[in-house]
C-alpha cells in the first residue's frame, strides 16, 4: 500500500488532541479542514477555531472552506492528494467529499454505535445516567452516523463525571483510536462491519434552548444527571419564582437527598448545615450546590444567598 497522505477535519478542543496524537506519531497530515473564523468577544473580532491554532502552529495548511461542495475547495483537494480523511467534529460531508480519497473518509464519534447517534453523544450518556460509553470509528456513508464501524474503544462514567471530565477521557480514548485505525488502513489489515440494528436506539439530538430546562417533576437522580450531562456547557436551566419576578437561572451542581415529604414541587428553602439551597422533587429533594442568576458570575448557593438571601416562599419552575 502506498504511504497514507491524511486530510484531518475538525474545529473545537476535542478535535486537537486527537490531530495532536496523529502528528506526534508521524502520520503524514497533509492538510487541516476547519470552519471559517467567527466573530467573539465584545469587540467581535474574527476567532480561529482551535483546530486551525494548533495547525498554524505545526506549519500544515489550513483550508476554511464555506462550501464543501465549490470548485475551488474540490481543486485544493486534488492538489493536496489525500488517500484517506480522518473527521473528528465537523459538519457533514457532500459524498463528493467523502468519496474522494481511495481509502475512504473515516469519523470518530464519542458514543458507542450504534447507540447516541447525533449532536451531543456525551451529554446524553451523561443525562441518561449510563455507567459505559465510549468511542467509535466508522466509514462515513449518506446517513448520519449510520456507516461500517471500524473499531471502538469503552470507557467507564463516573458518578462524578460532568460534560467537561468525560470530554476529557475521551478526547485521550478517541486519540488512540484514531492512530490505531489510521494504522490499520495502512497495513490493509481493516475489517469494517455493518452497525447492528438494535431494538432499542438512543439518540443523542442537537441540545435546544428546550430540551436543556431542568424539569422538577423528575427523580432526584434524574435531575442530577441532567445537570451532569449540560455542565459547563450548554448548562442546565430553570426558572425561579421571587415574589412574582420570574428569573433565568443556569444550574451547575446538584446533589440528589430522596426522602419522603409533602412539600409543593419545585418549592425552596434554604439549609444552612449543607451550604445548599434545597429544592423539592418528587422522591426527596435536590441541593443546588452551584448556579448562575442573571448578570451574575456562576457562584456557589451560600455565597449568593449570602449576598441575595433566600426566603421560602421562593419557586423554580
């Protein structure tokens, strides 16, 4: 087989440690694609993605391209020669793309597949309180997520996981797994099998304004799962009830207390031995450990009750 001549695909953090791990091996990236410089910041000057940092750095060229499909990115390709494309968090591929290279576009997803399909595998691992995800590479196809797995490695959530701790377990996973795929091809050695259709498949959907409020009505369990799988980012929301003036309120920590009472769903109160304001839910209660409220900086709850108070009368919603 001919030496492979790799094209990465990729934009955020996650994205770097893997390109990282393959440049430090000595795989030949002949190439880096990543999304266009956005505007950020109060001034909105132009920011490179993280991807593109990291590849100025290493001296590989960088193509922003704004349509995949345009004659002058489809020319760049043919320029650069790549046999095989690696994507790790980019947008999707025109089949124009992905079948360009003689030996095929592969993607790593942050889920094992064929479960948590979609935009937010880790987050959705997270909120549906699984104890194992992991990473999976395959063969791009038409479908999302649907194509020939390669390989796939497991990883084990800890209770005390959020977004940010399990990102960070699988940005090293999917690091090595990646290599060793891109090794696999080049050896010729690859056995890629269709993804098994299981009864029961869970997505992992784009995470809306709407499906990141916190319902009050679930387990506590539920709810500390849910906040788990949205902290630091997108972050958990509700609305809090003061007298009438109805607050945005983003919710980073919680602790689930299950006890059996008679208190209104989602009523309030403060308690000074834990430090937490305690909410109640239907088996018990949950501690709000850390939140936000409007215009402020993210704080733990006796700091801002220090500051703001907390009278019982007080609701989320």
């Amino acid at each position: 087989m001919n030496k492979l001549r790799v094209l990465f695909m990729g934009t955020p953090e996650f994205a770097v440690g893997i390109l990282d791990h393959l440049v430090t091996s000595e795989i030949d990236v002949v190439g880096v694609v990543t999304a266009p410089d956005k505007p950020a910041g109060r001034g909105k000057r132009l920011h490179a993605s993280a991807v593109k940092q990291y590849a100025e750095k290493q001296n590989i060229e960088v193509l922003q391209p704004t349509n995949l499909k345009s004659e002058e990115f489809l020319d760049d390709l043919k320029r650069l020669k790549p046999n095989l494309m690696v994507v790790v968090a980019f947008r999707m591929l025109p089949k124009v793309v992905w079948d360009f290279p003689e030996h095929g576009t592969f993607n790593l997803h942050a889920s094992l597949l064929p479960q948590y399909r979609g935009a937010a595998p880790i987050n959705w691992a997270i909120i549906n309180g699984e104890k194992e995800t992991g990473v999976t590479t395959f063969f791009i196809d038409e479908e999302i997520d649907t194509g020939k797995i390669i390989e796939s490695k497991r990883t084990l959530i800890d209770a005390e996981d959020d977004v940010e701790s399990l990102h960070d377990k699988l940005m090293v996973r999917g690091a090595e797994l990646v290599l060793e795929t891109v090794k696999s091809i080049e050896s010729g050695q690859i056995r890629a099998k269709s993804q098994k259709h299981e009864a029961t498949l869970k997505p992992a959907p784009k995470l809306t304004k709407a499906n990141t409020r916190i319902n009050w009505r679930q387990s506590a369990q539920d709810i500390v799962n849910f906040v788990r799988g949205l902290t630091p980012f997108p972050t958990a929301w509700t609305e809090l009830d003061i007298n009438g003036k109805i607050l945005k309120v983003k919710v980073y920590k919680v602790v689930a207390k299950p006890d059996n009472h008679d208190q209104t769903i989602g009523s309030s109160f403060y308690d000074k031995e834990e430090k937490s304001i305690c909410v109640a839910v239907q088996n018990g209660y949950v501690y709000i450990k850390e939140l936000q409220l409007p215009g402020k900086k993210r704080m733990e709850s006796h700091a801002l009750v220090n500051g703001f108070g907390w009278k019982s009368e007080y609701r989320f919603f």
